[in-house]
C-alpha cells in the first residue's frame, strides 16, 4: 500500500533525529583550547561535533555558516557572528565557500555575559578587526594586544540578534517541526498540521510557546529565513527562494529579510 504524506514526512523525519542522536552518541571531540585563526571551508563541508573550554567567537566573513547544538540551530551571514559559550557541544556546517574567522577567549572572560550560543551584529568595524585579528594568530605583539582590546570593546557594543532556531523536546512537536523542516513552503495552519500529527491547534500552540518559547508563525519565519540564507548563499535567485521557502511572492519574500537583516536579499552578501 503506498505511503501517506504524513507516513513519509515522518520517516524522513525519524531518519534525520536518529542520524543527529547517533552523532550525538559518538564520543564528542575535546579541543581545550578554542582556536584563533582563519580557515575555509568548501561548499557543504561540516566540522563535527566538539567543544572548547575556552568560548569561541565565530564569524564568516564570506558564505553562510550554521552551528548546531542539542538545543538548535544558529545561522549567520556575513553580517553576523555567532557566540558560542565554553563547554558548549557544537558542530558547524558550510553553506557557499566559507571564510571562517575563529576567535577563542578564556572562559574567564566573557565580555558579554552570554551562558548560550548568540548571534551578534557585526558591523563594518567590527568585521575589519575580526578579519585582521585571526590573519596573524601567532603575533604577539603590543600592537596586536592593542586590537585585541578594541575588539572586546566592539563586541560588547554588538547588539544580539533573534536568530535561533530552537528543537523541541517534546515528540509531538518534533514530528510537526521535522515535517516543515523536510518542506518550509508547506503552508498549511496549525490546525491542519495537527490533523496531520494527531494533535489539536490549541495543544500545539501551548507547546510551542512552553517549549521553543515562540509562537508557530515565528518559529515558522525562523525556519524560513534560515533556509533562505543557506538557499542564497548557494546561489539561488531570489525568486526561486521566495518560493521554496513558503513565501506568497518574492516582494512578500524582500519585505521580511530586509526587516530581519538591514538589507534586501539581493544585495546580500555571500563573499
């Protein structure tokens, strides 16, 4: 008998959480030491998982960079820089040709005062020190310790952006989840994904907001402007990512990135 939508949403599903759990499960890396340096990436390339006891700052400076942890994912464009705290399991993923721009920092010093991964705004200051910072990671001269000191300063200037994509804990909610994950332009209601999952709009809407602390339509947005940073980092047109990506139109598409990020997706920056 062939399968139904939903029967195969949720293998799929299934297949992606067992594949994430099994690497999960495999002895996580223990680097002590964050890096400072520059590296790339190709295309599609990952970094698996692994953790510093020093925190690390991580910034792409061209492509699209993912970092992953038990509690969600992170995405950032070369606008941004992710915060990721000492001791905290992750793993990155290369979206577009990655310029890779690592800064580690004692566990003592947080500048920031951040316990979780954070995306932070990287302005055109701020990008220019963390390029020339990680370029010579074995200088150790007065004049390097002086831009190390301008760039704390800048990162505790740097205003936190809401760009987390939180998973869920909760089964139910993670079948829903991994059923949009599979296809973000599904466009169906609450009521009519709980149809799908066995759950009612009003259940679904409470766990959203108990677990993920967000509605569904955010988290759904989320979900969508995540798959359309890595769709563009690859080249996509902008139309073509509109719709993938569950928009009504391409301007609907415009009008949302350029609120989310400072900038219209055409003129967004891959490299």
């Amino acid at each position: 008998m062939p399968k139904s939508r939903h029967e195969i949403h949720h293998e799929i599903g299934r297949e992606a959480r067992h594949g994430l759990r099994r690497e999960i499960r495999q002895e996580i890396r223990h680097e002590p030491v964050a890096p400072t340096r520059t590296q790339w990436l190709a295309s599609g390339s990952a970094i698996d998982a692994h953790r510093h006891d020093d925190h690390q700052i991580v910034y792409a400076g061209r492509g699209v960079l993912a970092i992953t942890t038990g509690a969600g994912s992170w995405v950032a464009p070369g606008t941004r820089a992710i915060w990721v705290p000492a001791g905290t399991v992750h793993a990155h993923q290369a979206h577009g040709e990655l310029e890779l721009h690592l800064v580690g920092l004692p566990a003592a010093e947080n500048p920031l005062g951040l316990d979780a991964p954070t995306v932070l705004a990287v302005g055109p200051l701020l990008r220019e020190l963390l390029v020339a910072y990680t370029r010579t990671p074995d200088d150790d001269s007065p004049e390097r310790a002086r831009l190390r000191a301008v760039l704390i300063d800048q990162l505790r200037a740097s205003l936190q952006q809401p760009l987390h994509l939180p998973a869920p804990a909760s089964p139910l909610l993670r079948t829903l989840c991994d059923i949009l994950r599979v296809d973000p332009a599904d466009s169906r209601t609450l009521a009519e994904l709980g149809r799908d999952v066995g759950a009612s709009d009003r259940t679904l809407s409470r766990l959203f907001r108990s677990d993920l602390g967000m509605t569904f339509p955010q988290w759904r947005t989320q979900l969508r402007l995540q798959r359309a940073l890595v769709l563009l980092a690859e080249g996509t047109p902008v139309t073509s990512v509109a719709h993938r990506c569950g928009w009504s139109s391409a301007s609907a598409f415009i009008d949302v990135f350029r609120r989310t990020f400072g900038h219209t997706p055409g003129s967004h920056p891959t490299g």
